[in-house]
C-alpha cells in the first residue's frame, strides 16, 4: 500500500513535465523499502513500464504524442540503455558507489531546474540540433540503464533550456522514458542470468509502485494545463537537489 501511494504521488507531479517519478522514487526503495543493490535499478525500470501508460494515453487523447523529436529521443536512449544496465551490473554494484553517483547525478539537475526557473533567460535559445538531440538520447540512455531512472528527468530541463516548448517535451520524454525502461528492464532479466547477486527487479514492489505511477501520472498529464509550471519545476529542483546532498553525506559519512 506504501509503495502504491509513494508511485501515484510522484507520478501526478513529475508527469506535467515529462518525468516519469522513478529518480525521485529510488531513494525510496533504497532507504525505506530496502531493495538490495543492484535489483533497485531494475526494479525502478519495472515502475516506469507499469506506470508509463497512465500519463501517454492522457497525452494520446490530447493529440501531444508522437512527432520527430520522440522518434529521435527513442532512436537514441534504446541502444544507450542496453549498455547502460551492462555497466550497473558488472562495473558499479557496490551501494556506496551507487549513492555517490547518485548524488553526482541529482545534484546539478536539481541546480539546473531552480537556475532555469528563478532567472529564465532573457533572449531566445535556439532549438536542439537533430544531432545534438540524438547524442544527447544516447548518453542520457546509458545513464537511465545505469540509474534505472528512464531518462526523462535529465531530457526534459536540457531540452526546454535549449528552447523546446514543455508541451512538445513533456509527452517525448514520457515515451522515450517508456520504451527505454522497458528494454533495460528486458536486459536486466537476461543479465540476471548470468550474473551473481540481486540484479533481477523487485517484482511485486516494482508493480505496486507502477500501478500508483499509473493512476497518477495519468491525473498529473491531464491536470498540466492548470498546473503552475514555475512552482512546478521550482519544486522538482529542489527535491532533486535535496536528494543530491543527502546521499552524498551519507556517502562521505
């Protein structure tokens, strides 16, 4: 019941942005749920399969979904999360590593969405290149396979701070954040195989989780028009960033 609720809380307010919940659902698992290291990636990608569909068949039905910059974005973090899980299983499965890189991840997202949100730039930022959105998939794929976190919470402040519309990021990243977890999910089953160690996903905390992130993230996309979105981001900032220091002490201590 716990995890059912933390999902559908997370997802109804990361979903308006195009993030599907699981990076701020991790320490979660980690510090409360305790899911061994590295099963909390794996488990993290189960919640973003499950809960996904929620906020994409809201943005379905609003005409969002689709368009070239979502096929550029899955082209990208597919390939890059097949590596991603690789090196999570078999470079980095100590859990005081993983808080660190954390840490290291969360701490200049949470910077960035506050900088963005208090001092928006003045003049206009000019689109992404298709290439430079494409590379940008790619890494950002290996990450989500390293983090188990989809990507989604990394492409949409880069993207909308290159001056892509939020209404055009939100339902891409969701998507690509699908598709992506889906296959690293895929990867982590078969690696769990050859493997040593709890590499194979928390099934029933993994569908409780995703079952709330479905009903929620399926209110937040359909509650984004009336959402503030400067409150919004302001807020995600800064529980990233509180996240971000909080593992790093526990890393350093």
């Amino acid at each position: 019941m716990l995890g059912f609720a933390v999902g559908a809380l997370i997802a109804m307010v990361t979903a308006p942005v195009g993030v599907s919940g699981a990076v701020f659902l991790l320490p979660v698992q980690l510090s409360v749920l305790n899911v061994p290291n590295p099963a909390v990636t794996p488990t993290n990608l189960l919640f973003n399969v499950v809960a996904g569909p929620g906020a994409l068949v809201r943005y379905y039905r609003q005409g969002a979904l689709g368009g070239p910059l979502t096929r550029l974005l899955i082209a990208g973090t597919l390939p890059g999360v097949v590596a991603g899980a690789a090196l999570r299983v078999f470079v980095v499965p100590g859990p005081a590593v993983f808080r660190v890189l954390v840490g290291l991840l969360l701490l200049p997202l949470g910077l960035w969405l506050c900088a963005r949100t208090l001092r928006p730039s003045r003049g206009a930022d000019g689109r992404p290149s298709t290439r430079f959105v494409t590379a940008l998939a790619l890494a950002v794929g290996t990450v989500g396979g390293v983090y188990g976190i989809g990507g989604g919470s990394i492409l949409g402040p880069v993207l909308v701070g290159r001056g892509t519309p939020v209404a055009q990021v939100a339902p891409a990243a969701l998507a690509s954040t699908f598709l992506t977890s889906l296959t690293g999910a895929a990867t982590y089953a078969v690696l769990s195989r050859t493997a040593q160690g709890d590499i194979a996903p928390d099934w029933t905390l993994g569908l409780t989780c995703g079952l709330g992130g479905l009903v929620g993230g399926y209110l937040g996309a359909r509650l984004q028009p009336r959402l503030p979105e400067t409150a919004l981001r302001l807020t995600l900032g800064c529980l990233a960033t509180a996240l971000a220091v909080l593992y790093l002490v526990q890393a350093i201590t």
